[in-house]
C-alpha cells in the first residue's frame, strides 16, 4: 500500500483497521521471500516453510524439557522395579509401606510424564519395553525395544545392574539396608536430575512442566529424610541418629576417654550466634530457592527454615601446632595460645586477634607462623576488611609472629603471596645460617598484578603464569621482616615436554567416578626431612617429591584415584613406607557420610612407598552413616605413635574422630572413635573437628564451632595398656607442626618391650610358655629401671632376649619379634 494511501485509509477507517489490511500485505509479499536454515560448514542449507519456522522457534517447551522427560520415565520405572522386589523379601512395614508409597507415586508420574510428551507429539517410551537397567543393554552392545537406551547409561542415581541383583540376591535386614541405600541415592538423583534442567536456559518454560517438576523435587527430598531415618534405625552403630545440639548434643565414644572441652575463647564467637546458625526464615518470607519445599513431613515436627546465606567463616577454629609446653590453636580470626602441662585441660594464656583465614599455625623457635588467605586480611591486622579491588593495605600469605614472650605476641614479618596461604609447611631450619625454609601452598584466586608485581592469572599456556607452581620462603630468624620467596617451582610440569599442566587437567575418570579438580596447586604438602621426601595432595594428584635440597623440591611420582575429587591431605607412618592421602569430597562444607554415599568417595586412600614409587593398597572411610544436617569427610590427623604399628588418629569434621589401625594397609580398621550428634536438627552449621594430632600422650582436637577437645586412648581389646603407656613413652620431638614429620623412637623400657609381646600375642605368637615367662620378667623390670643392683635381672632378661625367635611367619611377625629382642637387650643394658 502506497504511503499516502496509508494516511488515506487511517483518516477514513481509523488506525487499527489499515494495520490489519497492512499486515495482509505484508504477508502477501513475504510468502514469495523463501526461509533459510543454513547447513553446517559445507554441507547445504534447506527451505522452510513458515509453520516449520515458527515450530523451530517456539518457546513453549524445549528439548532439554523433552530429554528430561523421557530420561525421568526410565529413572522412575526402576524406582518401580526395587518396590516389586520388598514384598517377598522383608516384612519390615515401614519398608512395605514406603514401597507402597513410591510404587503409587512413580506409577502416576509416569503416566502424567508419558501423557506430557504424547499431547506434543514427542516420543513416550513405555518403561515396560525400556526397562530401567538400560544402560547394561548400552554397555554390552545388546539394546532392546527403545532407541534411547544408550542415553540412560549414567543417568543421576540409578542402580548399576550388578547392585540391582545385589538387591534382588538379598532379604530380611541386609535387603532394607540396601534398598534404603539404593532408593536414597536413586531420590537423589532426581533431584539433581530436576536442578540440572532448571540450570539450562528456556526449560520449564511450560507452568505445568515447573510445577511438575516442582513437585517431584519436593516429593523425592522428603522421601529422602524418611528412608534416611529408617536407615539410620536399622544401624547398630550409636554414632547413627544422635541427637542434635549446640553444647548439649548426643555424644558416642568408644576406647577412647574425653578428659577436657574447652568452649571457644572470648572474641572468638558471635555472642548473638555462638553457633554460627544461617537466619531463620519467618513464614511469610522466602529464601529465593525451594520456597515450595515442604517444610515438614507428615507426622513430623515443622522443620525451621533458613536463609542461603551461612555467616563468615570469621571465628572458625582451624589448625593446631606445639612447641613444648605450647599449643597455638589457628582461627580464621587469629589465634589463641594455650599452656599445657599435667592437667589434662590447656590453660589459654594469651588471644591474637587477626583476621585473613585460614589462620594454620606452625612454630619455630621464638616465631609462629601462620597462613592468611582471604581478601579481606590487612597488613595491620585491622578488623575492617578492604573494599578496594586493588589496595596496599591488603595482606594475603605468611604472617610471622615473635611469641618469645607468648603473653604478647609481635607482628615482625610478611610474605605477600600471588594466591595467599592456605596451608604452610615447614621444611627446614633454622640452618647453620640462622635460615627457615617453608613451602607455601596458595590455592585461591590470583591477586591482581597491580596490587603484587609478578601475580599473573594466565592459562597454561602462559609461562608467567602464578598457577601450577608452590612457593619456597626463606625466613632469617635474625631478621624475620626480610622473609622472602626465592623460588615458586612448576612441580607439576611434564617431565618431557615442561608444561606447566603436566598431571590431571580436571573432569572426570570416566562413567561412575569422580570429577576432579585440575592439578594446578598442592592443598597440602607434608615433608619428612629426615627421609629427604615430602608428600603432596595436589588437588587433582597425589605426588610425592624428593627435597633432598630443600630449596628446590623434585616430583618424583604422582598417582591419580578414581574416587578422589580433592586430594587434600597426606601422612606418612613412621618408617616413610606408607602415605595416608585424603578426599576433600565437598570441600568439607558438605553432608558426604550418608548411607548412600559411596564409601570411596570423601575417604583415606593408603599408598605404598615402594623404590620411591606410590603403589594403591586400600581406601578407608568412616564406617558410621551421618546425617543431612553434618558435614562430614575425610580431613587432618596424625600418627599415634605405638611401636609396632601403624596407627592414624582424624578428624571427619561433624562426623567426629576416629582412631584407625593401617598397620596392614591393605585392611584398616577402626579401633576407636567420638562423635556428636548435628549442631542443629533443621540445619547443617559448617562444624565439627578440623584437626586432631597426637601430643605428648594426649589427643588434642580442635572443633570448628564449639571449641577444644582433649582425649586420652583407653585401654581396649584393639590397643593395650602397655601399647597406650610405650606410645607415651615415644619421643616426636619438642615440636608438633602440621605438614611436618619426624621419626618417633622409643626408650629401651620393659613397657615398650611388653607392647611389642601384646602384639605377638594378639596374633597367635609367643602365647605359650615363653611369653608368660617374658610377660613375667618384665613386669618386674619397670620398677627396678632405677633402681641399683639390677645385675641379675638384667641377666635373666637378657638370657630370655636370647630366647626369642628371631624369625615369624610374616614380616611384620618378623618385626616385631626384632624389636622385641633388641628392646629386651636394651632394658638389660640399662640395668647393669
């Protein structure tokens, strides 16, 4: 239509009526102009027709919602098949009734998901002719009535084929606990398969889709908290189901004694919030994420809602180190110094306040080292923070502390780093030239190059690069403000080609293992000075290294672990012959002891030292379920140094402590534990221990939130008493620092000697005449140790040393018959 025919007809007809006919035109025209759909880079486009144009374009629903529809069908339908299996295989009702319950309600969802996709015309598959365990058809190439198996192959949770006839292979208490296990991680699953496709851009478009799925997510979480409590029923372990409480939670112990719990000191916690508790939602607001979630079960109490946001990790306790009489307890808020001595309670003598995080402590001499990696830490140790993206003030690597007077410590040097500290190591010194070595672990973010000079956030394929690389520091204790780097070394390069990115790049192992982080930093670097080796759990890699020269450390072998997400920690036994990597599966933040987590995932993994080599012997994980409301995984502990044996006591965060025996470190076992029950019943608080090490014949923990703990081993059918008193006995030396390690001796003591024959006992060797004889004669040695006119006794022991086998059936029989004869000719000695 011409322009001025245009104004004509809006004057005549009025403005609505000419776009109409304009509109008509202009469709009229276009239907000669073709539609394009271009092909990929040299293959041929094609024409469409405008209704194909339009049905490519609609937003109503999108493929991912079709996907996710036709993948929940075959997720929920073997949900259907574990419920057939419970009515011939328990008659628990709580079982029966929940297998009613899903039956009913995956059934429905599968009718209402195949009528979803039936109305637009998309593929429906029918559950009976694609049955659940599809992806085993995908894996042996066999692939039955549906086209889509092979995209169901790791679908969130489902049950592999071998653990569906596990299940089916099982009855009576052994098929609830798996059933319930399995129907958790399946619930899961769902829900991660939900969160998954709200993630993408376009899905959900459809409001009986969202609130579809809505529901499903709501429905499967709170199926999870009821087969979490039947599960947590049918345990027999007492750390299962404690109850919840600040200072007043449930409390399990076995062979072990809590002798002192020390709350946080004053300046150390929120007088407001001492627990560090998220805000309570009222009813009527919303924390912008599952607000229709059901805030409560049906015939349970109302659980209290919270807001996303958890305080500041501001005044949460971190790690330890000793010197003497001294213990200085790290916090993100500075650190507390205690005085240990006969009593079994520390006595806190003095309080820094400092903040940065995370506030890992070491000491040397009169210094006392610690990490700071947040960016708000300030040179001035000031309580402010920084706003600036780029300041002077901001701090962020190792403070070093003048403690020769404890009562007032002194800031006397620094060392910026480009990633802050994380974790320290001290790996020498002082030396002859008054020099401390430390290795620095950075694992934050890259500082802007405008605020430290050198700090480049480049990819790998930047040489200048601040990531991949650890940081060596010299510390002049004549003159700590001059502490500096001297070399960030690439350890992770490849041996031939010297790219920085040299050991795992990030992802996953393949189907069912873990994603794990990219080995561009070492969380944790613990060395063993008088071995010349250190130990690293590099993120994405345990490696070991040779620091023959301290100055210039030297990767010698690395592994990977399938189940392991974040390598974080390592400690060797005390010969150097084993290294006890763990699993931060979930940054520690996480509820990752659950009865349906996989139990290596989050756990210990031991490794063999053979010809400088690490070769896999075991994994190991808390044996005891935890609850939603705790995080729980693997995290720091230390060797207890009985002679004979390998023995770690760690922390699990709200999953207490436990006292593992790796001495075959292809079987650990657990030997002792503490645990509490959640911080909170509605709400997981980031609590629990972060630390517990062994010093000076005591087990000193530090709990996140509530404060100290100190333990002593009780006597048991796994540890003796004359195991407990030789372990007191070792000499680790007069300082304890996390990362570093040096080789614990033993006195020649008849206790030590007895330690050695309770070992032998236990094991079936020297229980006859001999070893009551030898039992005997060294009871009667430890008073006479200082006594005079010993010259007979010491005789006899050593005729009875002459005695003794000088081989067993194994090594470790052959071990420890060794150390038992050279400890006996050693008390003879000591009594002449």
């Amino acid at each position: 239509m011409p322009i001025r025919s245009f104004k004509s007809a809006c004057l005549a007809g009025g403005f609505a009526s000419v776009l109409i006919a304009a509109g008509a035109v202009a469709q009229e025209t276009q239907a000669d102009i073709p539609i394009v759909q271009p092909g990929a880079p040299g293959q041929a486009g094609r024409t469409l027709t405008p209704d194909e144009a339009t049905r490519i374009a609609e937003n109503r629903y999108s493929q991912d919602d079709v996907r996710f529809m036709q993948n929940m069908i075959v997720h929920h339908w073997q949900a259907v098949e574990m419920a057939a299996l419970v009515e011939d295989r328990t008659n628990n009702p709580e079982i029966v009734t929940a297998a009613g319950r899903i039956d009913a309600s995956q059934d429905d969802e599968i009718a209402f998901m195949r009528g979803w996709l039936t109305e637009r015309g998309e593929d429906a598959p029918d559950p009976a002719n694609a049955p659940a365990n599809a992806h085993a058809d995908a894996q042996t190439g066999h692939h039955g009535g549906h086209a889509m198996h092979g995209q169901h192959a790791m679908m969130d949770g489902m049950a592999s084929p071998a653990q569906m006839a596990e299940l089916a292979a099982a009855d009576g208490t052994e098929f609830d606990r798996l059933f319930l296990r399995l129907m958790i991680a399946h619930h899961e699953g769902a829900v991660t398969m939900v969160d998954e496709l709200l993630s993408r851009p376009g899905s959900a478009y459809d409001p009986v889709l969202l609130d579809f799925v809505t529901d499903v997510k709501n429905e499967q979480r709170s199926e999870i908290r009821r087969m979490t409590a039947l599960l947590s029923d049918l345990s027999e372990d007492p750390r299962v189901g404690l109850s919840a409480g600040f200072r007043d939670a449930g409390e399990a112990i076995s062979n072990l004694t809590l002798v002192a719990s020390l709350p946080k000191p004053t300046g150390f916690f929120d007088p407001a919030n001492p627990s560090g508790l998220p805000p309570v939602l009222e009813d009527d607001e919303d924390d912008g994420e599952d607000a229709d979630d059901d805030s409560e079960d049906e015939d349970d109490e109302p659980r209290r809602r919270f807001g996303e946001r958890a305080p500041f990790l501001s005044f949460s306790n971190t790690d330890m180190a000793f010197a003497g009489s001294l213990m200085a307890v790290g916090n993100y808020h500075g650190f507390n110094l205690y005085r240990l001595g006969e009593a079994a309670e520390p006595q806190l003598i003095s309080s820094v306040v400092c903040p940065g995080g995370q506030g890992d402590v070491s000491i040397v001499g009169d210094l006392l080292i610690m990490s700071v990696e947040q960016t708000r830490g300030r040179v001035d140790c000031g309580l402010q923070g920084i706003d600036e993206d780029v300041s002077a003030e901001r701090f962020r690597g190792l403070r070093i502390f003048d403690i020769s007077d404890p009562l007032i410590p002194v800031q006397v040097g620094q060392v910026q780093t480009c990633r802050g500290s994380h974790t320290h190591s001290v790996v020498s010194g002082p030396d002859p030239d008054g020099v401390i070595v430390v290795y620095n672990s950075g694992t934050s973010s890259v500082r802007d190059e405008e605020e430290l000079a050198g700090c480049i956030d480049a990819d790998i394929g930047d040489e200048r690069t601040a990531l991949f690389r650890i940081d060596v520091i010299e510390i002049p204790v004549a003159d700590p403000s001059q502490a500096r780097i001297v070399d960030s070394p690439a350890v992770f390069a490849d041996d031939e080609t010297g790219a920085l990115a040299g050991l795992w790049r990030g992802g996953d192992h393949g189907d069912g293992t873990q994603t794990t982080s990219v080995t561009d930093e070492c969380h944790d670097i613990t060395v063993f000075p008088s071995l010349n080796l250190a130990a690293g759990a590099c993120s994405g890699n345990g490696i070991i290294m040779d620091i023959t020269d301290p100055r210039a450390p030297r990767r010698i072998d690395a592994v990977s672990d399938t189940g392991f997400a974040y390598w974080h920690s390592a400690t060797f036994n005390n010969d150097g012959t084993t290294v006890l990597f763990t699993d931060e599966w979930g940054g520690g933040g996480r509820p990752r002891c659950r009865a349906q987590d996989p139990m290596n995932w989050g756990a210990n993994a031991f490794y063999d030292v053979i010809d400088g080599q690490l070769v896999f012997a075991s994994h190991y994980k808390l044996p005891a379920a935890q609850s939603e409301e705790e995080n729980c995984v693997a995290h720091n502990g230390s060797i207890i140094p009985v002679p004979g044996r390998d023995i770690f006591v760690q922390s699990w965060y709200q999953g207490g402590i436990s006292v593992i025996d790796f001495t075959d470190t292809s079987n650990p076992v657990e030997i002792g534990y503490f645990d509490r029950g959640p911080i909170d019943p509605d709400t997981m608080v980031l609590g629990g221990y972060w630390s517990s090490y062994w010093y000076d014949g005591r087990i000193y923990a530090t709990e996140i939130v509530r404060g100290l703990d100190v333990f002593e081993l009780a006597p048991s059918d796994f540890l003796s008493e004359n195991e407990i008193a030789a372990a007191r006995l070792g000499d680790q030396g007069a300082v304890f620092n996390p990362q570093q390690q040096f080789p614990v001796s033993w006195p020649d003591h008849p206790v030590v000697a007895l330690a050695y024959l309770d070992q032998l006992n236990r094991s079936g060797v020297l229980t006859g005449d001999l070893g009551a004889e030898l039992r005997a004669v060294l009871s009667g040695a430890i008073d006479a140790m200082d006594s005079e006119n010993t010259s007979d006794l010491a005789d006899a022991i050593e005729g009875f040393a002459s005695e003794v086998p000088a081989e067993g059936e194994d090594a470790m029989t052959t071990s420890r018959l060794t150390a038992l004869h050279n400890t006996m000719m050693g008390v003879a000695e000591a009594l002449r």
